[in-house]
C-alpha cells in the first residue's frame, strides 16, 4: 500500500497560552509546540498498516520549529520518506493550511496515486476546518474520520472501524483511494529510544518541498473578533495547603454530603 | 426563503439527540434576532415522523432518501449542498458528533463558505453573525465573524440547555428530493455494540478518573486504591483510554460514556471539552491538577493544584481513617 501521513505541529496546551498583543492571535514567541496528537496515531496506524499489508509511509509536514525532530522520529519509527512542506505555516487557519497541504501532495513526485492519506480526525486549532475533510474535498476522494482501525484492505476498498458515541462503533467500506481522519490507532503511538531517533538523523534526508503558488491566505473567509482565556463562570472553590490538609478538608466534604 | 436559520437535526438509532434540540434553542434565538424563520433539516430514510419533535422551528424540511439512512458524513454532507444550494439560508448550524464528524467541513468545502467548528454559542451582533468557538482543548475562545453566507456552523454541545428546544407545537413539513450517487463510496457495513463492561458506570455514585496527569500505567493502582477506599469505580479521558491504560467501555466524554454520579474526582484531567461533555452533570466534581490553568477548574466545583499522584494515596488514606 501507499500511504500518505499528514502530519502537523500545535501548541502545547501544558504551557501557558499567551494572547498577542493584537488581541487576535497567539503570542507565537511564547508557544512550544508538538505534534498534534492524533496525527501521531495516523502516523501509527500507518506503520501499523505497512506492517500487515506490505508497501511504503510518507510522512508530510508542513514547515514548523521542531517540525525537524518530528520527521526524524517518524524515519525511526519505521517512515520511509520524510518531507516539508515550505511556505505553509501551521495557526487558526486550518482551511488554508489544508488547502495548501492538498494542493502539494498532488505536486509532490512520486507521491500519488497513494491508497490512503491519514492524518488526525481533529486538533485543538481547528478553528475554520478539518483537515482531513479538506484534504479529501480537495483531491476528490472519500473521507471518513473518527476512525480507529482498518482491519481490511481488498479489491480497492477498505474496512475501516469509525467511533460513534456510548462506545458504539461502525464498521465501514470506503472505495480507494480515501482520506481519513484518524482519532486513535489499533495501538498506542509506538516509542522509539533516542538512539534510534539520532541513527535516522544521520541515515534520513528529510526532503524539502515548497508549497505550490499561490499558497491561500490563511482566514480570508473569516474575521477573528477576539480571542480570551474562557471566563470560569462557576469558578471551583480552590482547596489549599499541604497534601495531607487538603486531603483531610476533602474528606470532610465528602462526609458532610454523605458520601463516606 | 433566503436568509433563513437551519439547523440539521441528529439522530441516534432512530431518535433524536439532546444536542438537536440544543441547537434548535440557540437557532431560536438566532433566528428571532434577524427577525428570519427557523427551520429544522430532517435527513434520513423513512423518519418522517421525527419532524414533529422539531415543533421548536417554524418548518421542518425533511429529506427522504435510501442513502441518507447510514450516518456517513459524506452522504449527508452532499445532501446539505444540494439542499442550501437551492434556499440559500444564512447559517447552517450542525450538531458536531461523531456521527457526522466532518460533514460541517465538508458542507463547507462544498459551497465555498465558511465552516467553524468547536462553536459554543452564535448570535447577532450588529446585523452580524458572530460565534464564540473553544479551541486549545478548552483554554482560548475566539469570537470570530463568517465573511460569506451560508455559515456552517459546528455545533459543540452544551450551547443551551436541550429542554428549551422542545417544544409541543407542531411544525409544518416539506418534503425536500436530493440526488444522491446511487453507489455512494463509504457504506456502512454495521454496528459494533459496545464492549460489556465489567460494571455499569452510569450506575455509580462514585467516579474516581484519571486523565494524562496520572503519567504511566504504573501509576493507575494509585487511583485504583482511591476508588477501592471510596467505594467506587475507575474511568478515564481519552489520552488514558488511547494509550491502553484502561478499556474503552471505561472512557468518559465524546466517544465514551455520559455519566451523571454524586461525586466525579478528576485526578490529572485537564478538562478538554471532549471529556467535559461527558462528565458536566456531575453532581459533585473535584478535581486535582498541577496546572492551576486547566480549564477542569471552570466546572468544578471544589479544586486543588497538587500532583494527583501524591494527593490520590493521601486521600484514601484520609478516606480509611475516617471510615475506620
């Protein structure tokens, strides 16, 4: 199989989060970022998938700080080709960012035709888009998201599990060549030793490829009125002290609403 | 007519979702400001009877066709084009579940507009249409302005309570025809019924969860021990689910399970609104997290900024002593 993986840097919401000055966007100088967490288990699922059905990973990713040791990991982790994407920046704008990524893996030699583009059913920037939606929008091939497995590759189409709510799950046939947005591997990302990362930087060229022009202005179809940390409307009556204060005034909670 | 609300009823195994009837509440609204109809988008296949639960809008449409009886996003996704290509409405407002997940986007794509996700609320400020979206699980909201009409809007739940949505009345329907492709290219194949638990979980009185805090499978005994001194039971959020430390029948929140227990102790969970969806009707929440940030403390009610991992055995050892 031929798999395609887009991948995609975030910020890290464990670190502070600050406003630009602007009002509009995120203070970028303060940010660190990661990769957006299910585009790790696309990732996954697509090694996952190389490994039972044979075939080849790309992994693309638009340019980004770090977005480097993301690639390099991926190479360890068992990618065959690694590229950035240059002059798509990752932020709010998903649907330009998107767009962008579609345009460029038709672009890309020897990319397509691929049997499957994953990447993550969803990040924490989505704000104007899915990317995966887009993508297959775009390059005119089914998508479903959501998904957390394919069992079975056959005859141009394959069996993929999708999510629903209360722990229900679909059983699906997509015609080939689809999109998908993955929510969670069969398994959990895969961890690869340091070692093995520093050997696939000296072994890997990450190739570089520049976004077909013109690249979409990110947001043109929205206007961003403000962004604001959320105001706690029912803020939580904070417990202080040591740990075993706090546990003692909690017990004390939980015996007065009986719950002992 | 041109200009009006839509809102796209959901439905689970042949009924309606509380999330539809959260939307037609805030669509109401909406609608009333712009002084425009309300109007419900019934899609399915041999439904027809669900419309006169969707009394809260003025007309319902409802479109009949054998593919729009499988929840693929795709299928439903090309109704809607079809649908607002021909009425030209203002905004289209979808519940986001997992059900249609990307249908909004697609919807989007489609008609060359707009489609925001993650939208919490939406009214009219000076003739404007302007939605409050939640991103950055749960710790930056961005009021932002859809340039082009129809906007799609993506749903999260939780907008307005679902009960102000019903309503007795009865709404007058049409009959809307789409085309759709006769060999649509994602089928469903069938359901998968959930893993039996070993415990009904929206049966406890009692919740101790874990999220990413607790670190290491290791460290879930410690939760473990806490919910063994309480009396109660173990679940999680997702990240905890996704990196197999406990079972999917023991997810709370978007694709687990919605509980409703006397207490929810949320150890190490930072309250993403995947998890919160699940777990907001709650009775008692308390939660304990390191970052005195993490918007968990928004909809808790009582908090503590400690490392779960050292509060967890302190409190069942609190719990013991007490209980004797």
């Amino acid at each position: 199989m031929n798999l395609v993986v887009l991948m995609r840097m975030v910020p890290d919401v464990v670190e502070e989060l600050e406003i630009a000055p602007d009002g509009k966007s995120l203070d970028q100088e303060a940010l660190r970022l990661i990769v957006s967490e299910s585009d790790d288990h696309a990732l996954e699922e697509a090694l996952l998938l190389k490994e039972r059905f044979g075939g080849r990973v790309t992994v693309v990713a638009p340019e980004a700080p770090e977005v480097a040791d993301v690639l390099y990991t991926a190479a360890a982790k068992g990618a065959d080709r690694v590229i950035q994407l240059r002059g798509v920046e990752p932020g709010l704008g998903v649907a330009a960012m998107a767009e962008a990524c579609a345009a460029a893996l038709s672009a890309i030699p020897d990319l397509l035709p691929a049997d499957l583009v994953l990447t993550g059913a969803q990040s924490i920037e989505d704000l104007d888009g899915l990317v995966a939606p887009l993508v297959a929008h775009r390059l005119g091939w089914p998508y479903l998201g959501v998904v957390t497995a394919v069992s079975e590759v056959s005859n141009g189409t394959a069996t993929v599990i999708k999510e629903f709510q209360a722990g229900y799950r679909g059983e699906f046939q997509v015609s080939l060549p689809a999109v998908l947005g993955v929510q969670a591997a069969e398994k959990p990302p895969r961890y690869v030793p340091v070692a093995k990362v520093r050997a696939a930087m000296k072994a890997t060229r990450i190739e570089e490829f520049e976004a077909p022009q013109p690249v979409p202005e990110p947001l043109q179809d929205v206007t961003i009125v403000a962004l604001a940390k959320p105001e706690a409307t029912g803020r939580a009556e904070m417990l202080e002290g040591s740990v075993e204060e706090v546990a003692g005034k909690l017990c004390e909670l939980l015996a007065e609403r009986g719950l002992l | 007519m041109a200009g009006n609300i839509w809102v796209v009823a959901d439905q689970w195994q042949g009924r309606l979702t509380d999330i539809t009837f959260e939307a037609l509440a805030l669509g109401r609204e909406v609608a009333d400001a712009f002084k425009v109809p309300l109007e419900a988008v019934l899609m399915g296949h041999g439904c027809a009877s669900l419309a006169e639960e969707l009394g809260c809008a003025d007309n319902v449409i409802y479109a009949e066709h054998p593919a729009l009886a499988e929840p693929v996003p795709e299928t439903h996704a090309r109704a809607l084009t079809e649908l607002a290509q021909q009425r030209q409405p203002r905004a289209i407002v979808i519940p986001a579940t997992n059900t249609n997940w990307g249908a909004n986007t697609l919807l989007a794509a489609q008609l060359g507009v707009p489609g925001l996700n993650f939208v919490v609320d939406l009214k009219a400020v000076d003739g404007a249409l302007e939605a409050r979206c939640v991103l950055y699980g749960g710790k930056i909201q961005v009021r932002v302005q859809p340039r082009k009409e129809p906007a799609v809007i993506g749903l999260w739940p939780g907008a307005r309570p679902a009960d102000q949505g019903r309503s007795e009345r009865k709404p007058s329907v049409e009959q809307a025809s789409v085309s759709l492709a006769a060999e649509p290219k994602v089928r469903l194949k069938r359901y998968i019924e959930p893993e039996a638990g070993e415990v009904d979980l929206t049966r406890q009185d009692i919740l101790v969860a874990v999220g990413r805090g607790i670190q290491s499978k290791d460290n879930l005994e410690l939760a473990e021990e806490l919910a063994r001194a309480l009396g109660g039971e173990i679940c999680g959020s997702r990240p905890v689910v996704d990196q197999g430390w406990l079972p999917l029948s023991r997810q709370i929140g978007k694709s687990g399970l919605t509980v409703k227990p006397k207490l929810y102790l949320a150890l190490g969970i930072s309250g993403a609104p995947e998890h919160v969806e699940g777990m907001k009707g709650s009775s008692l929440i308390v939660a304990v997290n390191t970052d005195p940030q993490a918007p968990i403390f928004n909809i808790a009610h009582y908090g503590v900024v400690a490392d779960a991992l050292e509060l967890a055995p302190a409190l069942a050892e609190a719990v013991r002593a007490r209980k004797g």
